[in-house]
C-alpha cells in the first residue's frame, strides 16, 4: 500500500505568501510613515533651535545698542508733526530689505535679502531663493549680500558706523555696501545660520519702523522672520500648506523628491527689543 507524503497545495503556498506580503507591505509601510514623522520632528526641532539663538541674539545685541535720538522721528508722545518720507528717510538708516526683480509664483514678489544695522552691530542676511540661484550658479553673486566675498544665510558682525545701511547717495534706495569689505575682520563675524544637514535659511526677514520713548530716548524694535528648510519645495507665498512639494523661484520650478519633502518644516518667529544701551550724550536712564 503507497503512502501519501503531506504537504502543502500550490494555492495553500500561494495564499500564505499573498498573505506574508500584505504583512511585508504594511511593515514597510508604516516603517516609512515612522520615519517621515521622525524626518519631520528633526527638522522642526533644528528650525525651533535655530530661531531661539536667533531671538536670543537679536535681543543680546539690540538691547545694548546705543539710543540715538535721530534714529527714528517717531516718538512715542504720537506726535503728528512727523511726516511719512521722513520716517521713511530714516527708517533707511537702520533697515533695508532687497526685492527680487523677477517675477515669482502668481507674479508676487520675494525678498532675497537685506540688513538689519543696531548701531552696535549689523545684521546681512539671503533668503533661500537667492541662496538657490547661487547654489546653481556660485559665480554670481550680484544678488546677494556678501562679507569679504563670502556668502552668508544670516550674519552678525561689529558695525558701530552702520556701514552696511550706507547708501549710493541720500536719495538712494540703493546701498552701497551690498558687498561689504569696509574695514571687517572676518575673526568678527557670526554665522548665525549653519550649513548643517538641516540646511535652514531665512525666507523673509521684517523689521517694522521703530518707536523711540521721547523723554528717554529708548528705542523699541519690533519684527518677524520666517525661517523654513531649504528642501521640501517650501512656498511662503502661498495660503495654507507651504511645503508643496514644488516651488517657483525666479521664473525656474524647483521640484522636490520625496524625501527632501519629508524634510520639510516652516515657523514664524516674532521679535520685540528695546535698545538701552548707553550714548556720548544720553545715557540708559535719559539723563543727558
């Protein structure tokens, strides 16, 4: 009499690698989905980082910044006697952003860069749309802001004489110093955005027309930056979800992969500072 050997059918077989393989999928899956959250969890942890060395900068360096009482004709009586183009005219003197000439999605405009002068230290930054085009092309930098020929994301540096708020002449929008090489030590200049692997960079950077106490002659700043991850296809000129994937910057669609999108994170930091530091003729308390 023949034995018959047990084993299992052809459809058995398949059926339970069918099986093995949905479970494979899911695994793979949600290993995936894990990974993206924890891609996003990094980038927005290096974002939040990076922002508050930012705030805490800014308030270090404002805050001891000398008050000036031309600094802004704006005091905070409310006076009416102060007419637009000469907050303007001074509003000059200390802060200056620089507008694409190109036209971007939906033909809005977006800064690629500016300064930011305390009288005590300056502040030059590029937006990550001029940071892309340079990354493109290294040879030119006539977009940009420099210091002794390097490109910054954002820098701090010793600027008593506001040397980087200089302009062509006094009706000019223009500054001068786009390119700044005036008597700066390199030793003395701060990168306060590194190129590390979460590669941030600024995307706007605002700082309204400042208020001056009249009796004391203290200063208030107040303003706001954006600061997001280079990859990701990060669009802040849209309503909503600004990581879409893609980007139009200067005429030229910047497409994603997927894995830079995961990478993708924004925030909006606001700051507010008074400048008490001291002046040849007014001291911290308004005595003169």
């Amino acid at each position: 009499m023949k034995k018959h050997k047990k084993a299992f059918t052809v459809i058995e077989f398949l059926l339970a690698m069918t099986v093995l393989s949905v479970m494979l999928m899911g695994i793979v899956t949600l290993t995936m989905r894990i990974l993206e959250i924890y891609r996003k969890g990094l980038a927005l942890r290096a974002i939040n980082a990076t922002g508050r060395d930012i705030l805490n900068d800014l308030s270090r360096s404002v805050g001891g910044s000398p008050i000036v009482e031309n600094i802004n004709p704006v005091p905070s009586s409310g006076s009416n006697d102060i007419r637009w183009y000469d907050i303007k005219k001074v509003y000059r003197n200390y802060y200056n952003e620089k507008i694409s000439s190109s036209g971007v999605t939906n033909n809005k405009k977006v800064q690629i860069g500016g300064v930011f002068c305390t009288g005590s230290y300056s502040y030059v930054w590029n937006t990550a749309p001029a940071i892309e085009q340079y990354r493109k092309n290294p040879d030119n930098k006539n977009n940009l802001f420099t210091i002794e020929g390097k490109v910054y994301k954002l820098a701090r540096f010793p600027d008593t004489d506001r040397v980087a708020c200089e302009r062509i002449d006094a009706n000019s929008d223009d500054l001068k110093t786009t390119h700044i090489t005036n008597d700066i030590d390199s030793r003395d200049v701060v990168s306060l955005i590194s190129d590390d692997e979460s590669d941030l960079a600024l995307y706007d950077f605002v700082v309204l027309p400042a208020t001056q106490n009249a009796k004391t002659g203290q200063i208030f700043y107040s303003g706001s930056f954006i600061l997001a991850t280079m990859r990701g296809g990060v669009n802040v000129l849209t309503n909503g979800d600004y990581c879409t994937g893609t980007e139009q910057m200067y005429n030229s669609e910047v497409e994603a992969v997927d894995q830079d999108f995961n990478y993708c994170a924004v925030n909006k930091f606001n700051f507010a500072v008074r400048a008490t530091g001291e002046t040849s003729n007014v001291d911290q308390y308004g005595e003169r």
